[in-house]
C-alpha cells in the first residue's frame, strides 16, 4: 500500500476516534441531515439528530478495512468479505432523556428502485466467520442493543453494494416503547481505490 493511502487510512481513524470521542467538526445542514466531506482524507459523513437519536454515518473505505483486518491477523477471506461491500463507520449515541434501543434487523437501505433490502447484521457476520473458523467479533455494528442516556455505540454498518453507490437508509429505533423512523436520503458509498478498479 502507498505512503499516501496509508496517511490518508491513519487521518481516517484518527477522525473516526475523535468524533466517537466527541469532538465536533463543523458541518453543512442539509434538511435535517448534516452532511460534510473531509477535505484531507476525501471521506465524506452525514449526522442526523431528532427523537432522541443522534447517528453519524463515516464512508469507510476498503483500504482501511483490509488494513484495520490485516493488522489483527484475519485471513483475506474475512477482511474480502467486509471490503467489498459499501461500509459505514456507524456511531449512535442516545440524546434522549430515557433508554434507547434499535434492531438493526430492522433497518433498511433503498437503491434508487426505492425497493428496500435488509442490513447483514452483526450475529449474521459472526455465524459466517465462525463457520470459517474466525473467532472476532469487533468492528461490525451491535445488533440489539439498549442503552442508557448519554451512552454511545460505534461499529461499522455493511450494505451488499457496490463501492460509490448512492442509497437510502431507513433506520428505526424506539424509546419508551414508542417508534421512531426516519430515512437518511442519498447517502455515498466510499469509492472503490484506483487499485479496484
């Protein structure tokens, strides 16, 4: 890998780590979703807050998947698996003033048919990768979770399409038992590298 691409793959998590940390950057509102492109590592993000959620959804590219992968020790086949489809660096966090829990088996993305197709979960991404052997379970974002006020998850959410699609993402969540739903439109896959090509 290059010198180029691995600076841009450390800015990469670098950003990562800070907003999951917290740290604000400045973004463009664009009809209740927030959306910014970095200009030193060409990622591009979108936020949404409302109804006690707050998400950021981070393009991940594959470089960066195959490198975080390699780096643990997981065979090709596992990092393939993960690289090869549109990645989002997901980090939720629950804004409310009560507990907040999602299924992403309920959750949705929509190609521009609008015909809409199921997230591969987390449970889903273990069960193949234990069948191969792989005993890992960091990275891809929790199935079920609840979690209190002020509590935040992070972990990649995977779609079975190709690098530099455009789609939807229907998300839904629930408070107090009551659901909430909201579609975050014209989201970007992360490029494919020129190597992919």
């Amino acid at each position: 890998m290059g010198r180029h691409v691995l600076k841009g793959l450390q800015r990469l998590g670098v950003v990562l780590l800070l907003v999951a940390g917290g740290v604000q950057p400045l973004w463009a509102a664009d009809g209740g979703v927030t959306i910014k492109n970095d200009p030193e590592t060409g990622t591009k993000s979108w936020k949404f807050a409302g109804n006690g959620l707050d998400i950021e959804l981070i393009q991940v590219p594959p470089d960066f998947i195959r490198a975080s992968y390699s780096a643990r020790g997981l065979p090709p086949s596992v990092s393939e698996a993960v690289a090869t489809r549109c990645v989002f660096g997901t980090i939720v966090r629950n804004v409310s003033d009560s507990p907040l829990s999602y299924r992403v088996a309920d959750w949705r993305y929509m190609k521009a048919d609008g015909v809409e197709l199921p997230i591969k979960t987390k449970t889903e991404w273990l069960e193949e990768w234990h069948g191969m052997g792989v005993r890992f379970s960091w990275s891809i974002l929790a199935d079920d979770p609840t979690f209190a006020v002020g509590d935040w998850i992070q972990g990649f959410t995977t779609m079975a399409e190709p690098h530099g699609s455009r789609l939807s993402l229907k998300l839904v969540w629930s408070i107090e038992g009551k659901r909430y739903e909201k579609v975050l439109s014209n989201l970007e896959c992360a490029p494919a590298p020129e190597h992919d090509s």
